[in-house]
C-alpha cells in the first residue's frame, strides 16, 4: 500500500462497524446543506428575513473563503479581534446589538465554551473543527454550522442546527453545478483510495479532479441540496468513533514528538483537535518544514492562507496541522513523527 498521509480524504467504507449515532442522529432537529459556506449563506439568509439582520462580525482569523460567498447577501461584513492567539472573554460591548450577527469559531478543536458575553446580539457558532465537542453538544448559541466535508470523509456537506430551537433555513432543490461537484469530487475519493491500494497509478487523475471540485464549490450555483448519496453516507458515519479515533492518534502523536515546544497546545484534556497544530518562530522554519514533510510523502495544511488582518496573517504564516484522524493507525502516528523528529534532529 503507499505510504501518503494527509491532504484529502479518500474513499472509505464504515459498513462493517457496529452501530453508531450519525451526525443527525446527535442533532436532531437539522438540515444539511450542499457545503458549510451554504449551510451558512441560507443561515444569514433566513436571519434577515426573521430577525432583520444586518451586520455580520466575522473573527479575524478565519477562512476567507467563507466571507467572498456571504457578501452576495444584503448584509454588512465586519471582523472582530478574535483567533486561537487570544484567550479569555473578548471585548464586543460595544456592538452588543439585536441586528448584529457574531460568528464564532471553535478552532482547531481547542476551545472549551464560547468567550463571547452578548446579551442582545446573536452569535452563530462555527464547530467545524470538532462537531460533537462538549462546547457544540451543550451550546446555547442561537445557531450552529460545520463544514461537515472537513472532519468527515465525505464529498460535500454542510449543516445547521438551533441550540434554542429556532426556525432553521429550509434546503432549496438540488443543483446540477453542485451535483457535479459532488460526484466529481466523490470520483476522486474512489481514485485515491484505489491509487493508495497501488491499483491505479496515475495520482495526478485524482489530484485534478480534487482541485477542479473544489474550485466549484465557490459558485451559487451550488447553492442546493445534496445529492442522495452523500446525505446517505453523511447520516451513516459513526461519528462518536471517528472522533474517538482521532483523538487516540493525536495523543499518540503529540507523546511521540521529541520537541514538544513546536507543538500548539498539547495538553488537550477532553478535547478532540482538529489535528496536530504544529507552530514555529517564523514563517522561513514552517515553509522548510512543510517542504521536508512533503518531499517524505506527509501533506500538512495550512490554516489558513490569504488572511488579512495583521495578527491573523503572522500566525497563518507559522502554522501547520498534521492530520490524524480516522485514516491512519498507531503505526502511521509513529512514522510521522520519526519524520518530524528526524528533521528536527537532523536541523
């Protein structure tokens, strides 16, 4: 089998695990949409029809993908001081306001609670990075998102659910862009796989369909159901053992790295990272360090690229995550940090 770690998920098949709640199953009362920019475009959508919305506060460091999708809808975009550098309550007294919208992150998985204090305003709660987190199963948050296609392997999928039971953004039809990309992305799941299993050996086939996928997803034109195959494969992961999974690997990792100062955040107690956050002094060691784990075959990400505020953009620039999740097993955490403990010996 090739040994590659990271990047995208491929294929995989959960028919021969016991049982396990799905994600709908966790949260009952919710929809699934096409992707977590969609499920959170129909959100705000539904907000201003509802509640009269009109200025959205985005933290500063954040998937700016995210902002260039919402900023067709009659609302205005702000940013907030907020990202995994700061700790402790942030200061929004100010813009404690009923038509303000906040969205808060739960990033990398790291966060316990939420750190916003707002009594008039409402915060719609970002928990991608860990979707049945303590801080989601138990959040008070007018709303809550995720990214489903980030934590689970899955081609496409985003949902939304109401902590306090409010009226949720009803799914439109399916769209035939989104269709596309939905499948096309799935084709390259079925390759890589097979490509892993050494029986197919052209891997930029499946590298083009991922990246050409991808760049659909920032169309409208996606703006729809999905397709239902992928609801069906999203409500049949058993997501309490995926998470389980993940975090064996992560503590497993973490021990194994000889330099425990690269790593953010290592005592993680009950939490469940999104994956293992490697941060370095300055930008010039990450990039040499991401350029020696993937000429050794591991495909870290960088959370994220094309940010724009000052702080935001000088912790993007030091920051790796390694994955570990449901993919790899002890042997695989342990190859990995030989890589890592090798370079740094060897540096």
């Amino acid at each position: 089998m090739q040994q590659e770690y990271g990047s995208d998920f491929h294929f995989m098949d959960f028919s021969g695990l016991p049982k396990s709640p799905g994600i709908q199953d966790i949260y009952a009362q919710s929809n699934l949409f096409f992707s977590g920019r969609t499920a959170l475009y129909n959100l705000i959508q539904k907000g201003i029809a509802l509640y009269n919305w009109q200025n959205i506060y985005l933290p500063e460091y954040y998937c700016h993908d995210v902002d260039a999708f919402i900023k067709a809808l009659p609302v205005n975009i702000f940013y907030y001081n907020d990202g995994p550098y700061n700790t402790g309550i942030i200061d929004t007294a100010a813009l404690d306001k009923e038509n303000n919208i906040f969205i808060h992150v739960n990033y990398f998985g790291l966060n316990t609670q939420s750190r916003l204090q707002l009594k008039n305003a409402f915060v719609i709660e970002d928990h991608t990075h860990d979707l049945t987190s303590e801080w989601a199963l138990n959040s008070t948050a007018h709303y809550c998102f995720a990214s489903l296609r980030k934590s689970l392997p899955v081609a496409a999928g985003g949902i939304v659910w109401s902590p306090q039971q409010l009226e949720l953004p009803q799914v439109t039809a399916e769209k035939n862009l989104g269709n596309t990309a939905a499948y096309m992305k799935l084709a390259a799941m079925f390759l890589k796989k097979e490509y892993l299993n050494e029986h197919y050996t052209n891997k930029q086939d499946f590298r083009n369909l991922f990246i050409n996928s991808e760049s659909l997803f920032e169309s409208h034109e996606t703006n729809g159901a999905l397709p239902p195959i992928i609801q069906n494969a999203i409500n049949t992961i058993p997501i309490e053992l995926l998470r389980i999974h993940k975090i064996n690997n992560y503590k497993q990792l973490s021990n194994a790295i000889h330099e425990k100062e690269i790593i953010w955040q290592q005592q993680i107690q009950d939490r469940c990272p999104f994956g293992c956050m490697l941060f370095f002094k300055e930008a010039l060691q990450r990039d040499k360090m991401k350029a020696y784990l993937i000429k050794n075959h591991i495909y870290p990400a960088v959370l994220w690229p094309n940010q724009k505020e000052a702080k935001a953009k000088a912790f993007s620039e030091k920051v790796l995550l390694i994955h570990c999740d449901v993919r790899y097993n002890s042997a695989d955490m342990q190859c990995i940090a030989d890589t890592i403990n090798h370079y740094a010996h060897a540096g």
